[in-house]
C-alpha cells in the first residue's frame, strides 16, 4: 500500500508474501493438471468413448459417462426450480410477514440448515424421506428423493442472500410504496423482485454450483442405477456419486475415466463461472 | 393477491421451520435414547455397530490439526499480500482473485480426486491423515483467505499513516499493528475453516480413508465423524443408531462452531464501533 521506508527484513516479507499469494493460483493450476493428467488414458486410444460406449461396464471396458451427465442435469436443474421459489417466498416471509420479533429466529434457523452437513441430510433422506416415497412407488431411493433433499440443502443460500438484499432495497421504496398507497403485495412482486432480478439470479447460480458438485446427499438418496430415469420415482445416478462409489477400486482406464467425470464436472462448474460473470455485468449484482 | 402472498408465505416459512425440526429432532430424540458417556470413550466394533467412536474423534481431530497447520500460514500470508502490498488493480491481484473464486467452486468430490492424484498416489503418502488434512487444507483456504483479508481490509488507514509517519517498517507494522488489530477475523477465519472440514465426506473418502482404529502416525489412514456416518449408513446393516449417535455429535460440534463465529463476530462489531 505504501512504500516509504523499506528495511531488508521488508524485501524479504515482499517476496515471502508473494509467493504466498500466488498460493491459490498454484492449487488451481495443480487440480486441472492432475485432473487432466489422469483423464488422459480415458481420453486416448477411444477419445469419443465416454459418449459412445454401449453403457457404463467398467468390468467390460464400457464407460459411457452419458447417463451420469444427465443424472447430474436432471437432479440439479430438479433441485433448482424447486429451491427457487422456497428460497424466494421464505425470504419473503422473513422481511414482510413474519412478526419482526420472529425474524431474528427463524434467520437463525434457516441459518442452521446451511449448518447441517450434507453427509447428515443424506442419512436424515434415507431413514425417513425415501420410506414415504417408497410407499408411493418403490423402490423409494430415487430422482424425487434426491431433488427433494437437494432443495432443502441449497435453497437457505437463496433465502439468506435476499433476506438481505431485500432490507437494502426496502430501505429505499418501501416507505414511498406505502405511501403511494400501494398494497404489500403490490409492492413486492412489482416493485421489489423486478429490481432485484441481478440478485436473484446471482443466488441461482451459486445455488446451481453447489448442486452439481453435491455428493454425499445424493449419493445416499438416488439409489444410484446407470440409466437414465423415465420418472422421478426411478433412481438415477449422478458424476459426484459415481466417483464417490467406485474411486475405492477403480484401477486403469476405469479410474481414469472417473477423473475424466471429475473433469467434465469441473468444465461445467467453469462453464457456470463464466455464466456467472457475464451476466453480473449485464445485471450488476453484489456478492 | 395480498391474501394469497400473504398465506403462501406463512405456509412456506412454516413448513420450512418444521422440516427442520423434523430432521433435527428425530436425530436429536433417537440419539438420547441411546446415548451413553462411553458412546465417546470406547472403540468401535463388529463394523461400528457396536461401541462407540473414540478412535474416531481422534483421527477427526487429527485430521482438522493438519490441515489449520497449512490452513493458517499459508492463508494469511496470502491475505496480508491480497490487503497490504499488492496494487489493488494489478493484473496479480486479478489473477489470484480469479484463482481463490475458482477454488471455492470446485466441487469437494473433485478435491477428493486432486488429494488422491497428488498426495496419495504422487506424493506416496497413501490413504493417511496426512492426505486428507492436506486436501481439507486447500479446500479450506479460499474461505479463510477471503475472511481474513476482509478483516485486514477493516484496519483504519490513519493507523497505517501513523505507522509509517513514525518512521516503522511495513514488517513492523504488520506484525505489532494490522495482525493484533485483525485477530478476531483470524479467529473467525479459523473456525468457519473447522466448520467447513467437519462437514466435509466426499473428500475424504479416498484420501484419509476408512481404517476405525487409532492412527499410530500421521500417515495412518483414519476415518472422520463425516466417513463414519457414511459407512454405518450404506454399508454397515443395522449401523443405523450409532450413526444416529455420531450425527448428533458432528451437528453439536458444528452448531459449537457456529455459535463461537456469532460471538466472534459480535466482538469484532464492538470492536469497531468502539474505535
């Protein structure tokens, strides 16, 4: 910041803190180098193999990764739409209808469910979730159950970030809303959400990011089947759980091709970044 | 249309509270059914479906000591370069922001993958506490690093001018002034860091790995809280109540963590406030 004296000893702390710096830059540089390295063998010889083998037989040499990239989109874009408008009506609740006295509280508790590991909302979804649904449909362990945890796990990102977001804006119109003689309501769906769709979409997309790359929930609730499912009672199987379920023994182009899935995870979490950026300058939302 | 917004709301905050209550109370109640002081005390057997989880907690805390080892040094060095002596419009800085925005997207199974490649594979360090602490580490540091620099960002500038008007070095400065000044975000920084690593399954399975027993070294392989919970779920039959067990115990220590980064955070206000 400022370079009006420098001692020795202050060259030396310059150079250690830069290195030092450049710290995060070298891990990420070090994840795609080995991510990619190791996909290599999965990649050469059948390069188009992951999209055009016969199925997912790693005991046969199949590795057609296809019906996990779909098990992922289907389960994230699931959660997705259904985190949303939690997300948004409980943000809702909090800054307009719920007694104030309360939203001190239940900010708390959305809180608490961002507290709850993931590993726990898997068991929680297996003991108790995927038994009512199996009495629906077996088997149970199924897309609906991993969507319907899923939302439960990212949709407190959304709420949180407008919770917030919506103070701020309030500050600003609510009072001249009232005044206008606008109804609560009126107020909200015209007024508050329209200007505040940067905002909206920022918590969508991190919210997206985060499940994607979900694992343990998942993995625990899907009932994990390579195939893609025709309903939502059907199980599914998603990258995160695949790489998770056969890492322990994978061995040759087998455990290559799972960190080939760890790659196309990464491009899709890089293809959501840059999605991200662009359109933050278009719709100039703050983190 | 107020009416309707009105109930929807009400109805969606309410079933959103008792979901919650649903999730924590049933392991909240079968756990205390259960429960005994030796569920803490005792080694775990015949798959871990019978005693308790003390090997357990030993390698959990093993595992979050290596990882605040890397976590700590190396975090705030990088902030204290991010805050303090880096041009803030440079292409540098640009490039390690970009890098620490990247690194808190990746998914935790994906460093699960990058651990096992580089510490337990590469390196030879095999399935051990070493790996997973070390895989934990990076992927605690974008949080801790943003948190902290946060907190060497809030050091007011007349105590920098001060600094330098008395003739200090920048090591001095930084050492006797911005690090006590900025200690409770450190704080901060470390315990949303052990919150993170608590949490944290996917990325453990195949780098610190599945062995119940005591670790005798770091390169040991040893299970977490998390990995315990996993395996008695999936693939342990009947495991279900010490799983239940260990859950209340990883949700009370993170809900411990929490409540310490809400008073940290309260002092840290007060603090500035203050000033």
């Amino acid at each position: 910041m400022f370079q009006l004296t420098r001692s020795r000893q202050d060259l030396y702390l310059n150079v250690f803190l830069k290195i030092n710096g450049y710290f995060s830059f070298l891990a990420v540089f070090l994840i795609f180098l080995f991510i990619g390295k190791e996909s290599i063998v999965a990649l050469s010889g059948h390069s188009t193999a992951f999209i055009f083998d016969k199925s997912w037989f790693p005991s046969e040499g199949q590795f057609n990764t296809v019906p996990m990239i779909a098990g992922t989109l289907i389960v994230t874009f699931g959660s997705v739409i259904l985190a949303l408008p939690l997300g948004i009506i409980s943000s809702l609740f909090a800054n307009f209808y719920c007694p104030p006295r309360i939203k001190i509280f239940y900010r708390r508790a959305i809180e608490l469910y961002t507290g709850i590991p993931s590993v726990v909302f898997g068991f929680w979804g297996l003991m108790k979730l995927v038994p009512i649904i199996n009495e629906f449909q077996p088997p149970g362990q199924s897309l609906l159950a991993g969507i319907l945890v899923l939302a439960l796990m990212i949709f407190p990102i959304i709420t949180l970030s407008l919770i917030s977001s919506f103070e701020m804006a309030s500050k600003n119109h609510f009072k001249v809303s009232e005044s206008l003689g606008l109804k609560k309501s009126t107020y909200i769906w015209f007024v508050l959400l329209p200007s505040l769709k940067g905002q909206i979409l920022g918590a969508t997309i991190l919210s997206t990011g985060r499940a994607i790359g979900e694992t343990m929930a998942v993995l625990m609730v899907c009932g994990n089947i390579v195939k893609i499912p025709s309903s939502v009672f059907e199980p599914v199987r998603t990258l995160t759980a695949n790489i998770a379920l056969e890492m322990a023994y994978a061995m040759g182009t087998h455990r290559s091709a799972l960190f080939l899935s760890g790659l196309i995870l990464l491009i899709m979490i890089g293809f959501l970044l840059l999605l991200s950026d662009t359109l933050k300058k278009r719709f100039a939302w703050k983190d | 249309m107020e009416g309707l917004t009105k109930s929807i709301s009400w109805i969606i905050g309410i079933a959103l509270i008792a979901i919650l209550f649903y999730i924590l109370g049933d392991i909240i109640l079968v756990s205390v059914k259960n429960f005994s002081l030796s569920f803490l005390l005792d080694s775990p057997f015949s798959g871990g479906r019978k005693g308790g989880i003390y090997p357990i907690i030993i390698s959990t805390l093993l595992i979050l000591a290596v990882s605040l080892l890397v976590v700590i040094p190396v975090g705030l060095t990088s902030a204290l370069f991010l805050a303090e002596f880096a041009e803030n419009n440079s292409k540098s800085i640009a490039i390690i922001r970009k890098s620490i925005e990247i690194l808190s997207a990746v998914p935790s199974i994906v460093f699960g993958l990058f651990g096992n490649a580089i510490f337990s594979v590469y390196f030879g360090m095999g399935f051990s506490i070493l790996s997973g602490g070390l895989t934990l580490a990076i992927m605690a540091l974008p949080l801790f690093i943003t948190t902290v620099e946060k907190g060497i960002r809030s050091v007011p500038n007349n105590y920098r001018f001060v600094a330098f008007s008395l003739g200090m070095s920048q090591f001095t400065m930084i050492k006797s002034i911005i690090i006590p000044y900025a200690l409770p975000a450190i704080f901060v920084g470390i315990v949303l860091s052990v919150g993170r690593a608590l949490a944290e399954t996917a990325a453990l399975i195949f780098t610190s790995g599945y062995v119940d027993r005591i670790p005798e070294s770091l390169f040991d392989s040893g299970r977490t809280l998390s990995v315990h919970i996993y395996d008695l779920t999936m693939n342990v039959p009947g495991g279900d109540i010490n799983a239940y067990k260990t859950s209340l115990v990883l949700i009370v220590l993170i809900l411990a963590t929490n409540t310490l980064i809400n008073i940290l955070l309260k002092s840290w206000y007060k603090k500035r406030i203050a000033l």
